[in-house]
C-alpha cells in the first residue's frame, strides 16, 4: 500500500469536536482509533498548529507538520493509542 500525501485542513470547528494527538517521543507512527481527528506535535509550548486530518477511505495518514505516520486501528477507542501516551487533553481554561 503506498502512502498517500493530503494536505493539512485548517477547519472552523470548535477544537472541542476532535481528539488531538501528540508525538512527544518522536515516534515514526501512532496508532488510533479515529479516523478524523487533530494532530498537535509535541505538547505546548512546542507545539505546532493544531491541524484537522481525515484518513477518508484509507487506513493511515501523515501529518505534513511533523511527519507522524497516523494508522487507524479499529479496536481502538476513540481515546486510545498505539503505544499508550500520546493523547493530547488540553486542560486550558479560556
């Protein structure tokens, strides 16, 4: 299967519509259980924007910020990932 490049969608939704993932160990690919979602980087204050990806049809997909290889895996949940610690709760109050 070859990967495939999308662009990266900055949506109007509110953030509060997608889970959002981080990468703080630089990991080549996660594992998920969504497949639309946010993608972070590295956690604040290094963080890049928080960009919308939807895998659409396909089973994976790469952030083009950071290059992390996203993988839908569908005994997941929604909150889940492959290897454990990579989602991101953001706990800022506005």
């Amino acid at each position: 299967m070859q990967d495939r490049e999308v662009s990266p969608t900055v949506q109007t939704m509110s953030d509060d519509d997608y889970v959002k993932f981080k990468n703080d160990l630089g990991l080549a690919e996660i594992g998920i259980g969504v497949k639309d979602f946010k993608c972070i980087g590295v956690s604040p204050p290094d963080d890049h924007p928080h960009i919308y990806h939807n895998m659409g049809d396909q089973d994976f997909i790469h952030c083009l910020y950071c290059n992390t290889k996203y993988i839908f895996r569908p005994y997941l949940g929604r909150s889940d990932t492959e290897p454990l610690g990579n989602l991101f709760e953001d706990n800022a109050t506005d």
